[in-house]
C-alpha cells in the first residue's frame, strides 16, 4: 500500500460486493486491500466490537469502516493507524500478509470429493492464492547428510506430499517426519531441511512464489 492513498468519501454508503464464502471477501479483491479487509474484520471480531463501536473508537466513519471490510476502501495511513490503535494492534498486523506457519495434513485427513462414475477421491490439501506461482517438482532422496536449504526469497511456501519412504521435512528447527501420503507446507524462506529416512524415498514439492 502507497503512502499517497487517500481515503474514499465517507458520505458515500458502502457497496455490497459479492462474498467468497472461504473467507468472507469479494473474489475480486487481492493483494493489500483484501489482506487489510480480511484483518480488519478478524480483529474486530476478536475484539468483540460492532462496526459501530470500532468506527466511534478509531473517529473514522462507520461508511469507511464497512468499505474498508469489504475491501473497497482507499485507507490513508492515517485512518489504518487509528483503527490499529481502537484495536491495539501493530499497525503491521493490518497491513503486511501474515508469515505462513506449518501446516500439516496426514494421509487419509483433508476434505475429499469423490466421482460420480469412477473410484476416485480428490483431497484438497492447499489452495492457491491470488496472483502465486507455483513450481512443481519431483523429490527422489536416499538416506544420508540431509538437504539443508538456506532461506529463499521473502514470500516462498514450500509444499510437499510424501510419495514413498519416511522423511524428515519442514523448518530446520522444528521438522515432521513425514509417511506416504502425508502433507505438509511450511515458510519456504526460513531455513528448511528434507531428509530421507529410507531407501528410495520420492515426493513431490510445490515452490509457492507471491
């Protein structure tokens, strides 16, 4: 988000845009604003605050609040300010993406959809976020001194489904021992490791870029 933002007219009444029922926002919105919406909303909600109340408590207008939850606003750094202090938050906490934390799916867990005509399950194990790359590989390991990996870029998710074999996997400080089948996602740019805990160990890794 630019300094240079100002805000959009308080007179103006909020619109009402369509609502992705994953996360309470437009599927349109992305980047900064849905990431602002999304946390406005969340920590309001924490805070036990109406619209209302949070609006009278930061001295913004409950129009500008509600836009701003819908991300349709145009927030100036001013009113995020006044909104992060009403819900006595780090400003950074309303503005910057959240660092993505381990999580974990064993073999057999996670929604599954079958087919009509076929013995078929599809597990949903991640969700793609707006604008992300994804770069996909296949792992084959033995066991031995682990691959160590320095952090990369800033934003980096990695993914990895076990295919065959055991392996320890995830943050260097604090890896999963993974069986078939089993998922897990973790900050690709913190220090990581993946280490096979037996022959032929094969998985699939997912780079996730935003």
């Amino acid at each position: 988000m630019e300094r240079t933002l100002t805000e959009t007219d308080p007179t103006q009444p909020a619109p009402e845009p369509p609502v992705d029922a994953a996360d309470g926002t437009a599927p349109e919105a992305a980047g900064p604003l849905a990431h602002i919406a999304a946390a406005l909303r969340r920590e309001r909600q924490k805070a036990g605050l109406s619209l209302t109340e949070l609006a009278r408590r930061a001295g913004v207008a409950k129009s500008t609040l509600s836009q701003l939850e819908s991300a349709a606003g145009n927030p100036s750094v001013e009113t995020l300010w006044a909104l992060s202090v009403a819900l006595d938050v780090p400003f950074a906490l309303l503005v910057q993406p959240a660092r993505p934390q381990v999580q974990l799916v064993r073999a057999g867990e996670g929604p599954r959809f079958a087919a009509d005509r076929a013995d078929y399950l599809a597990t949903v194990l991640s969700t793609c976020p707006p604008n992300a790359r994804r770069d996909l590989y296949l792992i084959t390991a033995e066991p031995g001194p682990a691959r160590e990996s320095d952090p990369h870029m800033p934003g980096v998710v990695e993914h990895v489904v076990l295919s065959t074999g055991r392996a320890l996997v995830g943050p260097s400080d604090d890896p999963a021992e993974l069986a078939p089948g089993d998922y897990i996602a973790y900050p690709g740019d913190l220090p990581h490791v993946f280490e096979a805990l037996d022959p032929g160990t094969t998985a699939v890794l997912v780079s996730e870029h935003t």
